[in-house]
C-alpha cells in the first residue's frame, strides 16, 4: 500500500470509530437518536471522498473530503459520549466542549487544496499549517478559561485570570476568521488565475457554500422567529454534510456533468430578486401602515400588487446582469445570435451567414452546419452542395416537430460544449430553417430556369427542322411545278387562251413562294449563318432610318444568338412604329458571362402598352436572361437585354 494513502486510512478509522459510537448514543435507552442520527450522514462524504480518491488519484481532493468526513464525526460522536454515562464521559464532553473548531478544519483544507492542490508559494503552504493551527490555539483559550466557564467539566491544568479570558478569546477567534479569510482568498485568487475547466470546477463549490451560507441564515431567522427549535438547522446541517462533498466529487470527476454556469447565474438571480421583492414588499407595508394604519389591509394588498408587477420585470433584469457576470460566455453567445437574428428579420443580413456566426459565438472554427436537402437527397451544405458527414465528428442533431432539419458537426468536445452547440441551433432556428427553405427554393428556380432553356433551344432546333424543311421540301416543289408550267406556257402560242391561265398560275406560285420564304425566314432567320454581326447588318440595311453599329462578333449559343436577333429586330420595329425617332443605334457587347445587347433612338420617349414588349420580356427571360427599358428626361429610349452566354 502506497505511504500517501495512510493518511486516508486513518481518517476513514476515525469515520468509522465515530459513526460506531454515534449509533450506540441514539440507540442507548434515553438518548436524542435524532440529531446523532443526522450526523451519521457524515458516512456519505466518506464514500464520495474515496470515490475520488479511486477515479481520480492524483488528486489532493479525494483525502480531503474524507478528512472533512472525519472533521464532521468526530466532535459530534465526543459530544454523544459526554452526554451518556460512559466511562471518562465527563472529560470526554470536556475536549467535545473545546474541539468544535476542529470541524471547520475539514472544509478550510478543502478550499486550499481544491480542485487541483495547493496553491504554488511558501505562504500558502503556512497558511495551510496554519488551519490546524488556529483551531488549536482556540481550544487551548477555551481550556484554560474553563474554570469560570459554564458548563464546568474538569480542572484545566493551566488557567489565566477572568480578566484576561475574554480578550485571549477574542484574539484566538480572531486567528481563525484570519485563516478563514485566507483560505476564501485562495479560491477566489485560483479563480481569477485557473482556465475554463478551472473556473467551472470552482462554480460547482461556490454553488454548494452559497447554499449552505442561505440555509444558514434562513435557520437563523426561523430560530429567531421562534418558529420551529433546532430542528430548523436540518437543512443546513445535510447542506455542509452531504451537498458540499457532493458538489466536490461531482467537480472533480464529471466537471460538465450539468451546465453549472447557468444553475449558478440562475439561482444568484432569483435570490437576488427574492431579497428585494420582500425589501420592497416591506417598505410597502411599513409605508402604508403609517399611512392608513398599522391594521389597514389596503396597505398590505397594495405592496402585494406593486410588487407582483414589478418582480418579473426586476428577474429579468437581475438575470441579464448577473449572467453577464456568472454565465458570460451563455449570455453573450445568445445575445451575439439574437442580434443576428434580428439582423435577418430587417434584411440587413444573409440567413446564410448563420455558418459564421455560430463559429464565432462558439469559438469553434470548424463547426460545420448541414441542413437536409428538401429535395430529399441527403445533407448539403448552405449553398447547396451535397456533403457527407465525417466520422470523427460529433454531431448535434437538429429537428423539428415533425422532421430533421440539418445537424451540427463540431470536433468531439465536452458535453458543455455539445449543451452549447444546441443552445446556440435553438437560438438560431429561423436563420437555419430559413438558409434551408432558400437552398430549396434555390433549386426549383435553377431547375425550372434549366426547364425553360430545355425548351428554348427544343424550339429553336424545331424551327431550324421547320426551315429546312420548308426550304428542302415545300418550296422547291413549289418552285419545280412553276418551272413545269412555265416550259408548258413556252409550248403554247401567245394567242393560245391557255397561255394566260397559266401565266396567273405561275405567278400565284411565285407569290407562294415568296410566302413561304418570308415563313421560314421568320422562324429562324437565314441571315444568321453568317453570324450575328452580319444578320444585323443585313436588318439594318434593310432599315428606313440612318442606323448606328458597335457589334462584336462575340461567341454564344444558337439560343442566345437568335434571342439578341429578335431583340434587335423588335425593338426597331417599335421604333419605326411609335417613335418617330431620326437615327437607331445598336450596340452588341460581351459583359462579364453575358452578351448585352442594347437599341437606342433618339425619338419621343415613352414606351406604349400596345409595343408588345411584354412578349420580348418573356422571350429574353426563357433564356435566363433579363429585359430592362429607359427614357430619357428629353426624349428617346433604350431598350436592353443581357443574355446569359458561354464562349
């Protein structure tokens, strides 16, 4: 057995000497088995207490709390002995009589030596000899001022006048609240100094002693009052027996078992908010009882009211400001997400900026967030790209009442971490579900817009399929019966009465195939074999009006090339029709990806219901492109459309 573990054994003997005859005093014939009882508690921080020392070894913590276990026994199992008519009872209650500081000396070694030893530095190794110290030098004052003392138990050997009792007294209780203070000092210079882990080991004991500290004084005043007899100190009694210890094994060993910081906060917040309610509530009732009277039940139910208005109000205040303080890094993570999500909820901000936001809040650079595609393929990232999920990851689910929205991937934390993450995704679920309905929204534009152009560039090769059709087949029929009818009028003499028939029929047939050639010429114009540069050229020649040219000869899809065309075309035929303008100017550029191409005039301004660019808009935009019209403050118009091209 290692040498460090005497120590621990001997406390544990003492534990278990006391707690034997702590049992035999409640349960011999007479004897107050309540109180006796309570302390035998005191057996469970012996087994937290070895409970550390099992799971977590190198730590002091362990053999503190069974010290503290001890600490809490022993006086109480002398005090039991000196009560009964036991052999040497009489000096027994005599050292019981003296020992109580003893029982302060188990919790001051666990404040210095918790959660991770001593603090470094040769004072505070004095300070630590100084704990047991100072509970000596208290019981020797008590012993030598036995003699005038009451109860009187035995004969000190040694004793100082009555004169000189009290201040040596007061100067050995006065060593002690020095050493106590010391030992508080150290905790709140190691949480000022520790890291994280540091600082929530210690919230879990600040949150044990202040609720110790609270049933302490509650016990107080009930005492006071003269409510209850001693049976008030119960609750602080098992506070300092079983919930310090408690809270110390659960700080050393699963640290991030709850979320500390936000009991903490919340359990400072509502004290704070009772202390004041019934401040208030007081003053209320002293108030109006000078007021209206001191029977007056108006005054009582007047504060009742003020102060049930203002309690909540008051919580939610005290709650913010103390977070700010206890739970910081919850407050401000929520109040950085609340802020953004307002930012989205006025527009100044992208839903799909949630990704960086929560990597900031967080501190975790790389969190990932994936939604689940409403398309129902798997999980995609914010712009829609499908992602698989790493193994190594932890994942935070996220749902809603009736599905799964998308997850949360952080690299494997602490289970605060995680309890952090899922704060953060509740406080973000409009942003997030938002950032998910666009990506699907997203989608069913990109494939209707892809449907659109499907069908433009179907049309376009039909219409092409149609002209050479007509060209091949329908039109140079057409133009070989007229060459037939022509050699058979050539047969035929001038005064033949036949000649002139056929001479109408072949010029109806030439009439037909002029109709057929403007037809097919409609459909896809033949001029745009050269390239575009040349077919507007051509529509400009044929053109009434003086017509200004800036075309390049930019590379682009068959769909893209004849969509400029009969933007081209249309809009001069609205200018010749409507505005009664001197010159045209077409320009055909390339802009970034697009093709932009613009019809200026000079004339009248305005653009009529009646021009039919209702029609170019719907042609421009099946291609994905986009039709915008401008009248000068003077006169004239421009007509412009950028179309989506790929050289």
């Amino acid at each position: 057995m290692s040498r460090r573990y005497w120590p621990i054994w001997l406390a544990t003997a003492l534990c278990v000497a006391a707690g034997v005859v702590l049992a035999l005093c409640a349960l011999r014939p007479g004897g107050d088995g309540w109180p006796i009882a309570l302390y035998l508690l005191a057996l469970v921080p012996l087994a937290l207490g070895w409970l550390v020392v099992v799971r977590a070894p190198g730590s002091p913590v362990g053999a503190a709390v069974v010290w503290l276990a001890a600490s809490l026994l022993v006086v109480p199992a002398m005090d039991g002995w000196g009560r009964s008519p036991w052999a040497a009872a009489d000096l027994v209650a005599g050292v019981a009589h003296v020992a109580w500081p003893w029982q302060l000396t188990g919790f001051l070694v666990l404040l210095l030596v918790f959660p991770d030893g001593l603090l470094p530095g040769r004072h505070w190794r004095l300070i630590a000899a100084a704990v047991p110290a100072s509970a000596l030098l208290v019981g020797i004052s008590m012993t030598v001022t036995m003699d005038y003392a009451e109860p009187r138990y035995f004969k000190a050997p040694v004793s100082v006048p009555e004169p000189l009792g009290m201040p040596l007294m007061i100067s050995a209780l006065g060593v002690l609240l020095l050493v106590v203070l010391a030992c508080g000092t150290g905790v709140v210079l190691r949480y000022r100094r520790g890291g994280e882990r540091t600082k929530q080991q210690l919230r879990w004991l600040i949150l044990a002693a202040g609720a110790v500290v609270v049933l302490m004084v509650a016990s107080w005043i009930v005492t006071w009052l003269e409510l209850i007899g001693p049976v008030a100190y119960t609750a602080f009694l098992l506070g300092i027996i079983v919930l310090v210890p408690a809270a110390v094994a659960i700080a050393v060993l699963r640290h991030d078992l709850f979320e500390i910081d936000r009991i903490l906060s919340d359990s400072v917040a509502w004290f704070l908010t009772s202390l004041i309610a019934a401040a208030l509530l007081a003053g209320g009732v002293v108030l109006t009882g000078y007021v209206a009277g001191r029977d007056s039940a108006i005054g009582l139910t007047g504060s009742v009211f003020v102060v049930t208005l203002l309690v909540f109000p008051l919580h939610r205040r005290l709650h913010r400001a103390v977070g700010r303080i206890l739970d910081r890094d919850r407050t401000v993570l929520i109040e950085q997400i609340e802020r953004f999500v307002e930012q989205v909820r006025d527009g100044s901000a992208e839903p799909e900026e949630i990704e960086t936001v929560l990597r900031t809040a967080l501190r975790a650079p790389s969190l990932t967030l994936l939604l689940s595609d409403p398309g129902g393929t798997g999980l995609v990232d914010l712009t829609g790209t499908p992602q698989s999920v790493p193994g190594a990851l932890a994942e935070v689910p996220l749902r809603t009442a009736n599905a799964d929205i998308g997850v949360i991937l952080v690299r494997t934390g602490s289970m605060r971490q995680l309890r952090r993450v899922r704060l953060a995704a509740s406080a973000a679920r409009l942003p997030i579900e938002v950032s998910r309905l666009r990506i699907g929204l997203r989608r069913a534009l990109s494939e209707v817009a892809e449907s659109r152009r499907r069908l433009v560039s179907a049309t376009i090769d039909e219409r092409r399929r149609l002209e050479r059709d007509l060209h091949d087949g329908a039109q140079q029929q057409l133009v070989a019966i007229g060459m037939q009818l022509r050699a058979a009028q050539y047969r035929l003499g001038l005064d033949d009465p036949v000649y002139d028939e056929l001479e109408v029929a072949v010029e109806r047939l030439e009439a037909t195939v002029a109709e057929l050639r403007r037809l097919a010429h409609g459909v896809r114009p033949a001029s745009l074999d050269d390239g575009l540069p040349a077919a507007l050229a051509r529509l400009g020649a044929e053109c009434p009006l003086p017509v200004d040219f800036a075309v390049e000869d930019a590379a682009s899809s068959e769909v893209v090339t004849v969509t400029a065309y009969f933007v081209v075309a249309e809009a001069m035929a609205n200018v010749l029709k409507h505005a009664r303008a001197s010159r045209i100017g077409i320009n055909v550029e390339r802009l970034g990806d697009g093709l932009r191409v613009a019809v200026r005039d000079d004339g009248i301004g305005g653009v009529p219901a009646e021009t039919g660019l209702t029609a170019l808009r719907d042609r421009v935009g099946s291609v994905g492109g986009r039709l915008t019209v401008t009248c000068g403050p003077a006169g004239g118009t421009t007509v412009e459309a950028v179309l989506p091209c790929a050289s």
